[in-house]
C-alpha cells in the first residue's frame, strides 16, 4: 500500500527545465508585447503624446536656453520621463486592471505557467515602449532640433530612463490591483498628468512656482527626470544616488501596495 508522502509525490508536478522555464518567460513578454502593439489606443497614445509635446515646445516653440543647456536639448530628458510613465502607467495598470475585470488573471493562475512571468511580461513590454519613446525624442532633437550629443550619453540617458521607468511599472502594478477596468484610464490620467506638471516634465521646474517646486521635489518623475537631466546638461550635478534611493524606496513600496491587492483577490478567489 502507498504510503501518503509517495501518493503526494507522484501526483506533485514535475519540475521543469531551466530551458523550458526561460523559454515560458521569453513567450509570454513577446505576446504581451504584441498584443499592445495590435492596440492602437495604446501603442500609438503612448509613442505619440510626448512626442507632440516634444515637437511644439521643444521645437517648434523653443528657442531660448534653459538651464545652460537648448531647450530641444533640455525637453528630451523631462518628455523622456513623460512617455516612461505613460509607458508603464497605461501598459501596466489599464491592463491588469481590464484582466482582471475580465477573469482572465483567474485563468493564468490555473494555467500551469509561473505567476511571476505575467507580471514580468507587462514589465518587460513598458521597458521597450519606453525605450522607443526616448529614441524617438532623441531622433527628433539630433534631426530638427540641432541637439549633439556623444553617442555614449544618448545610451546612458535611455539606460537611465528605462531603468527608472520600473518604478512606475511597480506604481502600475499598485494602481492596477485597486481600480476597476472602466475606471483605469480615468483614475491613471487623474494621477499621471499632475504628477507630471508638478515635477517640472511640462513646464522647466526653475519656472513653477515655490510652492509648486516644494510638492514636486519629493515626486519620484521629478527624481528620475533630474537623473535625466544630469546625463545631458553641464555643470554641477546632484548626487545620483540621493535619486535613486526614492526611486528604489518608491517602488518597494509600490510593490508592497501591489502584494496587498493580490493577496485580496487571492483570499476572494481561494478564500
């Protein structure tokens, strides 16, 4: 007769290949990937408002210096975090919120592939929006803009703000867990857009308004596009790191919101 440990044993499921697991992760950031590529209301909203932007302020309409350094030059960095968050914002939060709305969350977690690789996926898909958000900006500025830069800051500026733009994949993932899937855009554009103007992405920080440089010096875009802006302008620059610490303290936190959610809709599932 069987004994209890042998029984649980053999119907345990067997473990898999490195391989295989690697391969499960590489499929689902590609579907993931192209499944917001087929969604114009996404790809094209995404890639195209910070570049509109770009063109009539930092363009068409920017002539003066700011900071040292053109404004074409100057805008880059600040729209670069603009699209990064639009990037991570919508990919990540309108779309676990409007999976989870539909049950199909329910039907990952009975699938047998890893739960984490969905949740990577997303990331994985915000980071290349993200990164052609700021090579766009970058083409831009180099062609109509007159912006020269040395080919190994451009790709320090888009390693800096794709980096960063986890932390906003993680604020995705927080604000994803807690709105319904009608509500997502409204309740993203209600947090997205302010967070944006008081940290100086819109108009150049120096130019707000006291009070308004106060709220937005402890934002996480205002950290992250000072990271940018130190990458292309001359001069004294804050120290990386005093940046990087909100950054990675804002996201832990996002994550620890984001690991609440899931546990309630596991205890609603499974409860």
């Amino acid at each position: 007769m069987a004994n209890p440990s042998t029984t649980l044993g053999s119907l345990a499921a067997p473990a898999r290949p490195r391989g295989n697991l690697f391969r499960i992760y590489v499929k689902e950031a590609k579907y993931e990937f192209l499944k917001n590529l087929r969604i114009p209301r996404y790809s094209f909203s995404v890639v195209l408002f910070p570049l509109m932007f770009y063109v009539l302020f930092g363009l068409l309409m920017g002539k003066q210096a700011i900071g040292g350094v053109s404004t074409a030059k100057y805008l880059i960095p600040t729209y670069g975090t603009f699209g990064v968050m639009g990037a991570s914002l919508f990919g990540v939060a309108s779309g676990l919120a409007a999976e989870r709305g539909l049950g199909w969350l329910q039907v990952k977690r009975a699938s047998p592939m890893p739960p984490f690789a969905y949740f990577l996926a997303k990331v994985i898909m915000s980071m290349i929006f993200s990164a052609t958000v700021v090579l766009l900006l970058l083409l831009l500025g180099v062609c109509f803009g007159g912006v020269r830069l040395p080919l190994s800051t451009a790709v320090e500026l888009l390693g800096t703000l794709v980096a960063g733009s986890v932390s906003f994949c993680a604020m995705g993932l927080a604000i994803g867990y807690f709105i319904g899937p009608n509500s997502a855009p409204a309740v993203i554009n209600l947090i997205y857009l302010p967070l944006s103007f008081f940290s100086g992405l819109w108009v150049p920080f120096m130019f707000l308004p006291r009070a308004m440089q106060r709220i937005g010096a402890v934002l996480p875009p205002y950290h992250l596009a000072q990271l940018a802006l130190d990458v292309v302008r001359s001069g004294p620059h804050d120290p990386a790191w005093t940046h990087w610490r909100v950054l990675l303290g804002f996201t832990l936190l996002c994550l620890g919101v984001a690991r609440l959610g899931y546990q309630r809709d596991e205890s609603k599932m499974y409860g």
